[in-house]
C-alpha cells in the first residue's frame, strides 16, 4: 500500500443516521478520542504495521537496511568472482617494451587466456605469457614446439621450423627486421618451447640463452596463458589470432 493509503479514509460525503426522525434535527457529532491503540500507544499489539512518530511507518528502516545487506553482498560476490576468474581464467598484462612491434605497442594491455593450455597444447604462433629467463612475465611468439627443428637461416635468409621456411615478413615481422641476425640451430626438447619477439633487432629471446642449459627453451609448465586481445587502446582493439604463416609446418 503506497503512503497515500497509510492510516486515512476515504471522503464519501454526510451519512445520516438511521434512528433520526425526519424533519428533527440532527444531534451534533460527539467527537470521539483516538484510543491509545489507534494512536500508537501499544506497539506490541500493532505490530510492524504501526505507524511511528510523525505517522510513518517502522518498515521503511527495516527495508532500507535489508536493501543495504543485499547491496552488500552483491559487492562481495562480484570480488569474490573477479578474483576467481584472475586466478583461473583470464589476466590482463601491460607491454612494456618494443619487442613484439608492432604487433603489440608499448603500453598496450592485453588479455590472455589462463585455461588456453589446460584444454589443448601450445602451438605454433600463439603470443604467450610466461616466466621469462629472468624469472618475470615475459611475453613472445612461439616459433617452435617440443620436437621441432629450429633453425636459422636458409639461403633467403628465413628461418625454417622442420625443414619449412617461415615466410613472417608482411605478415608480424617489424617492418625492416630480418628474421634473425643471430645463427642458431636448435631442436627442442619434448615439453619445452622456442620463443620470439616480433621485433627481432630489439627482442631479447630464445637466441640469446642457447647457453643456459635448455638452449634457450623455455617449459611450458612457466607459461601464464595465451594472449588473445588487444583492448587498450581502444582504437587499437583487435583479437590476436594465429598467423597461417605455420600451417605448413609439419
């Protein structure tokens, strides 16, 4: 019932009384006190329903803290899945630096996905996150898979993954980088995963740690997630697919 219906009666007009004689006059109205009950004076026979000082009611405050606690705990369960999904499923990383130009720019943020891996293997040309050589998030192209023969270069001076030269130029490659100014040939290892930046003339990768005792692998059991969206900037918004450019690599 709205506040408008609270506590009032209706006006229907003069009712005349039934013992009345016609043509007497009426006997004046005697006004009549409101009982204690009426007036509020027994709040435990009202009940919730009685009206308080000023005539409003002792609902609304039950109502408004009731609204509070559901507001509450809407809060808490938005954080508590916020943190679910951050722990299990997706992370957003900021880049730091130019070495996968201009793929990804610097302070572009990304999202990647932390069940990619969980639910299928890595593969070839997939940009990860992971724990880098020094031990922080590092982000990379995956170029080779445990197993593959890496290899650089050819005489076109590409690098070849089995045998299969890349052909990465126009398509992530940094405009002007070769595919590699350092020589390397390397096979790796089962379980292991060969990583490269988009900027090969400012990306310090696998080519750099072939010493290190894996040859510069790294395992996938470091590797944070697939990173699948640009997001930030806005005008830079875009998924991160998979070049065809390893489709032919068997």
């Amino acid at each position: 019932m709205g506040e408008s219906d609270e506590g009032r009666l209706g006006t229907a007009g003069p009712v005349e009384s039934a013992d009345r004689v016609p043509g007497e006059p009426a006997e004046p109205e005697v006004p009549v006190e409101p009982s204690e009950a009426a007036a509020g004076g027994q709040a435990g026979e009202a009940g919730e329903n009685a009206p308080a000082a000023g005539g409003k009611k002792g609902r609304p405050a039950k109502r408004k803290r009731s609204g509070f606690l559901e507001t509450l705990m809407y809060v808490l369960g938005g954080v508590v899945v916020a943190l679910l999904v951050h722990t299990f499923l997706l992370q957003s990383f900021w880049i730091p630096s130019e070495s996968m130009q201009n793929t990804l720019l610097v302070n572009d943020y990304v999202v990647v996905n932390k069940l990619a891996y969980k639910l299928g293997p890595v593969e070839r040309g997939d940009i990860v996150v992971f724990k880098g050589w020094n031990g922080e998030d590092t982000i990379k192209r995956v170029i080779g898979v445990g197993g593959d023969h890496v290899k650089c270069c050819d005489a076109k001076r590409r690098i070849t993954v089995n045998g299969t030269p890349l052909d990465e130029e126009g398509k992530y490659l940094y405009p002007g980088a070769k595919p590699s100014d350092l020589k390397f040939d390397v096979t790796v290892p089962k379980g292991r995963l060969w990583l490269m930046g988009d900027h090969r003339n400012n990306s310090a990768d696998s080519r750099f740690y072939t010493d290190d005792g894996h040859e510069g692998t790294i395992s996938e059991d470091d590797v944070t997630g697939r990173a699948f969206l640009r997001y930030w900037p806005l005008n830079r918004i875009s998924l991160l697919s998979r070049p065809g450019t390893f489709s032919a690599v068997r």
